[in-house]
C-alpha cells in the first residue's frame, strides 16, 4: 500500500485529484469506478474545475458507482445518482449512457450489474472507508470474495450518513443498500482510496498496520498491487509508521 499523508481535506482533494488526472490523460477511454459519501466530493470538485480550465474530457470514459440505497427511487435528493450526478457528472463531459449506478434489490438486479461490469476493466476505484472499515458497503464480516450484493447496513453506517445527509433524520436512512462486493474493487487496475479527519484514524491504522481481516474490510487492499491511501494527517494520527 502506498501510504501519501497531506496536511488536510483540501490538499487530500488536490492529490487525489492528481492520480485520476494522470489516469484519465494516459487513457482517453477509462472506466472509472467511483464513490459517493463526504470523502471524494473535494476529488470531484477538482474534476469538475479541470474540465472547465483545462478541457480534461471525459467524452469517452464510462463510469460504475461502488453502490446505491435500496428503497428510495433514484430521482430521491439523496439516492447516490442523485448525488453524482449533483456532485461530478453535472459538471464534466461523461455521456449518461456511459453512467452505471446500481439499482433495485432483486438477485437478479444484483446479476445486472454484474454483468453490465463483464467485459469492464476498472482503471481507477476511488473509495472512502467508513469509521468501521467498510468499503462500498461491505460491512464488517463480509467475505472477500464478495460480489454485487444487496447489504443490510450497520447501526453505526446508518448513524454516520444521518450525520452528513438525509437532514440528520436517522429515520429517513435507508437501511439497505446494494453494493458492488469486494473482489469487484480488488479486480480494479489501481485503487485510490480518501480519508480525512479523526473519525477515519482507526479504520485507516486498522487498514494498513492491522491484520487482514474480514472485521476491517478495507484489509483486503494490504492485497491490491496499486492501492494509493491518500489521508489527511488526522486521519493518519494512529498509524505507527
Ligand atoms: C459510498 C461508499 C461508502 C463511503 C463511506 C465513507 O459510495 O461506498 O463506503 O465511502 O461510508 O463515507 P464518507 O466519505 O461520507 O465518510
């Protein structure tokens, strides 16, 4: 794991940004997997600013989004297409029918995504971490060798996205999710995962220094050939080395 430490979220958002740059310079047509929550909004806001500045174009990207709520429609303000398409696709060149954000709750819903992903090869797997060490949204205890998935989310995931979204009302937070598992992230060409602040210093000491578990999720990268943690220095607060 290639740990970069940056002194906070600003200069984690202009170093993440660098990685999906390169990417997205050296291969016209990437496919791009990508996150929603708090952590890649500052990534996607330097996206965003490049393609106006600089004409960095997406034209011939496509995306897959790690994961999405099950029980509200997509058009809902906090359903995560909504969220990308507020947050980055509103903002850059990505054609919609090269957008993939997954959608419904049935095995076969579940088998659709995975076969919309068939022939794709991920260039670049932006990734937050919760306070837990998930990924996407698999919870603490989900096997590795997981794929897309529907997901009951912890207690504590729920608290934390009522914190940020939803108007902090924990009774409006779905409690389900779908989500791409965790042998679809570690199949991805490079992984760039974001954290910033004390809330993530467990997860992250947990991620990098602790064993490879599948009570930290996230422990599956310490695998991954090209994983870049990028984190802020409270973030990185307990790590040893
Ligand atoms: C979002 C996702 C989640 C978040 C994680 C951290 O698509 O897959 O794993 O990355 O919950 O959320 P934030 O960034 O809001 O702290």
């Amino acid at each position: 794991m290639n740990v970069i430490v940056v002194k906070d979220y600003d200069a984690v958002s202009k170093e993440a940004f660098a990685v999906m740059k390169e990417v997205v310079t050296n291969k016209k047509d990437a496919v791009l997997g990508l996150a929603t929550g708090s952590s890649p909004i500052g990534l996607y806001k330097n996206m965003i600013q490049d393609h106006k500045d600089n004409g960095t174009s997406y034209a011939q990207c496509q995306s897959f989004n790690l994961d999405e709520y099950v029980g509200i429609d997509r058009n809902h303000p906090e359903s995560y297409w909504t969220f990308m398409h507020e947050n980055l696709f509103k903002g850059i060149d990505l054609p919609e029918d090269k957008i993939h954000v997954p959608y419904g709750s049935t095995k076969e819903d579940c088998e659709g995504y995975e076969k919309a992903m068939e022939n794709v090869s991920v260039d670049v797997q932006v990734l937050g971490i919760g306070g837990n060490g998930h990924i996407g949204f698999n919870e603490p205890g989900t096997p590795f060798d997981s794929v897309t998935h529907k997901v009951d989310l912890k207690q504590s995931t729920i608290e934390d996205n009522a914190r940020l979204f939803f108007n902090g009302k924990i009774e409006d937070v779905p409690t389900q999710a779908v989500s791409m598992g965790i042998a679809n992230i570690m199949k991805a060409k490079k992984v760039l995962l974001i954290a910033s602040g004390e809330g993530k210093a467990k997860a992250i000491q947990a991620t990098v220094e602790g064993p490879k578990t599948t009570d930290v999720p996230a422990s599956a990268l310490q695998d991954h050939p090209d994983c870049i943690l990028v984190v802020d220095e409270a973030a990185a607060s307990l790590l040893k080395k």
